[in-house]
C-alpha cells in the first residue's frame, strides 16, 4: 500500500508540474498571440499608408501628364507663330528685294535725264 501511495504521490506531483508548464505555455503562447497582432495591426497600417503614398503618385503623375499635355499645346502654338513670323519675313526679304530693285531701276532712269 505504501508504494501505491509513493506513487500517487509523485503521479500527483507530475501532475501539477504538467499543469504549471501547460499554465506557463498558454501565457507563452498569448504573449505570442498578442504580439502577433500588434505586427499585424502595423502591417496593415503600413500597408494603408503604402496605398495612400501609391494614390498621391497617381495623383501627382496625372497632373504632371496635363501640364506635360499643356506645355506641348504651348510650344506647338509658338511653332505656329515661328513659322507665320517666317512666312511674314520671307515675303517682307521679298518685297524688300523688289523694292531695291524697283530703286535701282529709277536711280537707273534718273541717273539718265542729265540736268
């Protein structure tokens, strides 16, 4: 009888010792759980921001295509005054060529009545 109480003793003894262990892994086991979530919390917070930062590049790439767009409108509206301004100083270089012609043929018939 005496050795079947030694052993109920120790199986008892084992017992609450598998209890504690059980006891500290649950607490382990829920400092784990909690800190998983607080990563989790800030993965997601981060990701958030990371779609924020991505939607103002967005935003901002949209609005550089429309002053990019409004910067060529004004420059291909330059290149049409260039070549309206070309077109006027081409046919000016013409009538001033006609003119100096024209003068030089009247210098030319002046220069004939002797006086």
């Amino acid at each position: 009888m005496r050795n079947l109480s030694v052993r109920s003793s120790e199986a008892a003894k084992n017992t609450s010792i598998l209890i504690e262990e059980t006891i500290k892994a649950v607490v382990n086991g829920n400092e784990i759980a909690n800190k998983t979530y607080a990563t989790l919390t800030n993965i997601v917070a981060s990701s958030k921001d990371a779609a924020d930062t991505v939607g103002e590049i967005s935003r901002a790439s949209e609005e550089q295509s429309i002053a990019v767009e409004q910067i060529k409108a004004g420059v291909e509206q330059i290149a049409a005054v260039v070549q309206v301004n070309f077109a006027a100083a081409d046919k000016a270089a013409e009538a001033s060529e006609n003119l100096f012609s024209q003068a030089n043929a009247l210098n030319d018939l002046v220069c004939g009545f002797n006086f």
